[in-house]
C-alpha cells in the first residue's frame, strides 16, 4: 500500500489534495502544525505535527511514506523549508515528490515566489527523487482577493491591458496532483495547468454578472493606477511586488496559453470561469441579498 504524506494540506491547494485522494481511497497522512485546526478543516485524516522548519520532526513524519506532496506558502523561507523536506524525503527513500510550483517558475525570475520556486525546482533536480512538478498558471481563487469590491461596487479591477489570462480552478490542480500521486509514469514530467480557455477579466465579469444576478463592470487599470492599489493593500512587499509583476506578465501575453494537461491527466475536462462563478457566487454577493 502506498503511503502520502501530504504538506501544506491546511491550505487552498493542499485541503482539496487530501480530499482526491481520500476520494481515490489513497493512504493519506497530512504533515500538520496545529492538528486541532488541521482536523476542524480536513475531517478525519490521518495527521502527524510537524513543521517544515524542524527536520527532526520530517524525520518521523517521513516513516513508512512513499509519495510526498510538496507545497509550503509564498514567503521568504519558502526555499529553505521546501528544499528541508526534498532532502529529508532523499534520505528517508522517499519514491516520488510532487511539487507544486507555478508557470513562470525560474531561479533567475524577477518576481520573488516564481523565483523561490525556481530554486526548489532546481534543487528537487539535483536531489535525484523522481519528481513531478506541476506549474499552474493564475488561480481562479486570485478573483477571491477582490470579491468585496464586486459585491458592494459591483465593479472589478485589474491591470491587464485586456489581455487574457488561461486561469486555472484550484480543483483542477488537485485532482491532477491526485492522480500524479497514485499512479505511475509521471515521474520527471512538467505539467503546466490552465483551464479550458483563457479568458480577459471582461469575461469575467460577464462570469461573474451571470453567476450573481447582479451587473459587473470591468474597469482597466494602467500599471501606474495599479501600483498604489498593490503597494497600499497592506500586503509584504515582496508580495506586493510579485502580484505587480504577475499583472506585467499578463500584460505581456505571459498568461494567455491553454495546454491540455488537465483533461489530459484527469480525464475529464478543465473548470472553466462559469462554473467557477457559480460554485463562489455567494462570495461576490452583498451579504443583505
Ligand atoms: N495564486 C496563484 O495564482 C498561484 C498560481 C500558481 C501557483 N501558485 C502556488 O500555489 C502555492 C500556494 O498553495 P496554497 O494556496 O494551497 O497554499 P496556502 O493556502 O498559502 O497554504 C500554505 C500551506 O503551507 C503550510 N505551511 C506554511 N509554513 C509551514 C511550515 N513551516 N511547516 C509546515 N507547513 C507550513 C500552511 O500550514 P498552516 O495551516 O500551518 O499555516 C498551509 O497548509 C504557492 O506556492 C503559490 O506560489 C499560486
């Protein structure tokens, strides 16, 4: 029986991860640092405390595991941790590790976390573990940072120049992490995820105007309207730096390419922005409604 050791599996990505493959009847342990929320968002899933910042506790966590899950939030420390546990699963045997990483993933990228993430892919290289990375483009759960703004202004904002964008549903990434997960001929492969089309933040808000009962407007931003709303969000600046910069890379068609791997290694077809809209419509209404 194959064992997973999903990490990062509190989070967007990693929750829905451990929901595939309980789906697929997998062995799951989730590596954990607070099991009481752990357990109130995850359910019954087998759970073992541990933190990517103390490589003792990788060690026991590593016991008996065969696959691990590779993911740790954006932040400064995201190289350090990540590649504890690419060098703590080569010494435990580990058979494969599937990473998520992002498109645009490059040590030398000018954008910290596709940068960071070039680093731990380079490092995941080298450590000789059969790996799958999976680099998906623009979350479609991004629209969820300006949700408030479409319920109460009906109105949505980017700096996109119009351009489109092949966004991906967070579902998607699971589902394929899942199967990469629990089957075999993936190993030393790169899948890049989108969804079924890419779509320009116009069609979003006809998505959204359509899932809501209600009229968004799409306003473009130029980069330098946009850059106060990215610096006075009171996000890190290292985040607020990869968010401007994830919006140039729109603007330069960076984000516009469908690949097939989704419906390729599920089997069933991408989200696309519809299904998105109505699945979180409640989230882009006015509470009072
Ligand atoms: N947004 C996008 O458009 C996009 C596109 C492509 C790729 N990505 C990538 O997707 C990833 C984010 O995935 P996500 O949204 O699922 O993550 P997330 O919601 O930010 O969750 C981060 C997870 O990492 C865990 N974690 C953080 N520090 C840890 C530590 N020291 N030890 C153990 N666990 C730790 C957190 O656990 P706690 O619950 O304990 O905090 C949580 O489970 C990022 O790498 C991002 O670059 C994003």
């Amino acid at each position: 029986m194959t064992t997973i050791l999903v990490t990062g599996a509190t989070g967007n990505v990693g929750a829905h991860v451990v929901r595939e493959l309980r789906a697929r009847a997998a062995t799951v342990r989730a590596l954990v640092r607070d099991p009481r929320a752990a357990a109130a968002r995850l359910g019954d899933v087998d759970l073992v405390v541990g933190d990517l910042g103390d490589p003792a506790s990788l060690r026991r966590a590593l016991a008996g595991v065969d696959r691990v899950y590779l993911s740790a939030a954006d932040g400064p420390r995201k190289v350090a941790l990540e590649t504890a546990m690419i060098d703590a699963a080569a010494e435990a045997g580990v058979d494969q590790i599937v990473k998520l990483s992002a498109m645009h993933a490059d040590p030398a990228s000018r954008l910290p976390a596709f940068r960071w993430h070039g680093e731990v892919e380079a490092h995941l290289e080298r450590s000789g573990v059969p790996a799958v990375v999976l680099r998906p483009a623009f979350f479609m759960t991004n629209l969820l940072m300006v949700a408030e703004g479409v319920a109460h202004a009906g109105t949505l904002y980017a700096p996109t120049a119009g351009r489109p964008v092949a966004m991906v549903d967070i579902a998607d990434v699971a589902a394929v992490a899942a199967v990469t997960l629990t089957t075999d001929g993936h190993a030393k492969r790169t899948y890049e995820l989108t969804g079924p089309a890419a779509v320009t933040f116009s069609e979003v808000a006809v998505a959204l105007a359509a899932a809501t009962g209600r009229w968004v407007d799409y306003i473009d931003l130029t980069e330098e309207a946009a850059r106060p709303r990215f610096e006075g969000a009171g996000l890190p600046d290292w985040l607020a730096e990869h968010l401007a910069g994830v919006f140039g890379l729109i603007r330069d068609g960076g984000f516009a390419r469908v690949t097939g791997d989704v419906a390729a290694i599920t089997g069933h077809p991408a989200r696309g922005i519809g299904e998105f809209a109505r699945a979180n419509a409640a989230a882009f209404t006015p509470a009072d409604r």
